[in-house]
C-alpha cells in the first residue's frame, strides 16, 4: 500500500503487506501491518503499531509512537517526542528539544538526541544513548550501557555490560553494574554501588 497526502488524517489498518505513507499536517496511523512500514511526516503525530516488518519513520514538530513492532524500528524525528515500546529487533532513536522513551527491545538500542531527556529500561542487548541538557536514566540493560550527556544527569541501573558515562555540570550515579566501569565528569557528583551479591 502506497499512499501520499496532505493535510488530513491517514489510518491503514489490517494490511497484510507493506505499508509507504507520505503525509504533512495530518496524523498518520499504522496498526497491524503484516511486513515493513515507511512513514515520512511532518507537523504530524505518527503512530504505528503491530509492525511485522521493519519500521522506519522521518518526522518533524510532532510525536512518534511505535508500539510491538516484530523487527527493528528507526525513528528520526525532530522537535518531537519519541517513544518505543515492545521492539523484537534493534532501535535507532532520534530526536532534539523533545524526550525519547523506550522500554522492552530485543536487541541493542542507540539514542541520539539534543536538549531531550532520555529514559529507557528492559534492552536485551547494549546500550549507546547521548544528548544534551537533558537527563539520562537506564534500567535493565543487559549488556553494556555507553550513556554521553552535557549540563545532565545521568543514571544507569542493572547494567549487565561495561558501563562509560560522561557528563559535565551534574551527577552521575551507576548502580548494579557487572562489567567495568568508567565515569568521565567535570563539576559534578559521582555515585557508584557495586553490583549486589546473590
């Protein structure tokens, strides 16, 4: 299914195919999309859900949510918020003055963003997040967490890899982490608990 709008909702629904949509100043809906979905957008909020295939998605002054997608998820986004959740492959997320927010990816995750926050857990390989003048929290990741801010916060929790933060200006707390270690900060606090005994 190929489809090219302006100024007005599109919704494919049910397609047992792939899905092309093209669409500026209207939302664009994706749900149930038996193979791979393309979304370029902009001044649009794009939603794409149960996604058999990859999904990859370009937008602009607008938020994008991709939700149980079967393989790996792109999203390059501007000036909007970000959010995935229940990816079976890997995710690249991108995006700048809005959060990024992801939770159960299968595989490895890499965020890069600037003036966003960055909040994340349950990766089921590596993680590599950076932005600036925004926060970072990581939770459950299972292999290694490579986390860059500036003017930020920055926390990672149950890492089960090598752990690299760096930040200035703020505080950077590592807890239960099982690989090596390494904080790089300037004017700033750093919190670092050794991985609990079982």
């Amino acid at each position: 299914v190929t489809i090219v709008n302006t100024n007005g909702l599109v919704t494919a629904v049910d397609v047992t195919g792939a899905v092309d949509l093209r669409n500026h100043f209207g939302d664009v809906r994706a749900t149930n999309v038996g193979r791979r979905v393309d979304i370029n957008a902009g001044n649009s909020n794009v939603t794409v859900t149960n996604a058999g295939g990859t999904a990859n998605v370009s937008d602009s002054f607008g938020r994008v949510t991709v939700r149980d997608a079967k393989s790996d998820v792109t999203v390059e986004n501007q000036n909007g918020v970000v959010e995935a959740t229940g990816v079976v492959g890997t995710a690249d997320l991108r995006t700048s003055f809005e959060a990024v927010r992801f939770s159960r990816i299968g595989k490895g995750v890499t965020v890069h963003a600037s003036n966003s926050t960055i909040t994340g857990d349950t990766v089921g390989a590596s993680a590599v997040v950076d932005t600036s003048f925004g926060g970072i929290e990581l939770r459950g990741v299972k292999g290694g967490a490579r986390a860059t801010a500036g003017n930020a916060n920055i926390r990672l929790t149950d890492i089960g890899g090598e752990v690299y933060a760096k930040t200035s200006f703020a505080g950077v707390t590592v807890e239960d982490a099982e690989g090596p270690i390494t904080v790089d900060n300037g004017s700033g606090s750093v919190t670092v608990r050794a991985k609990s005994a079982k």
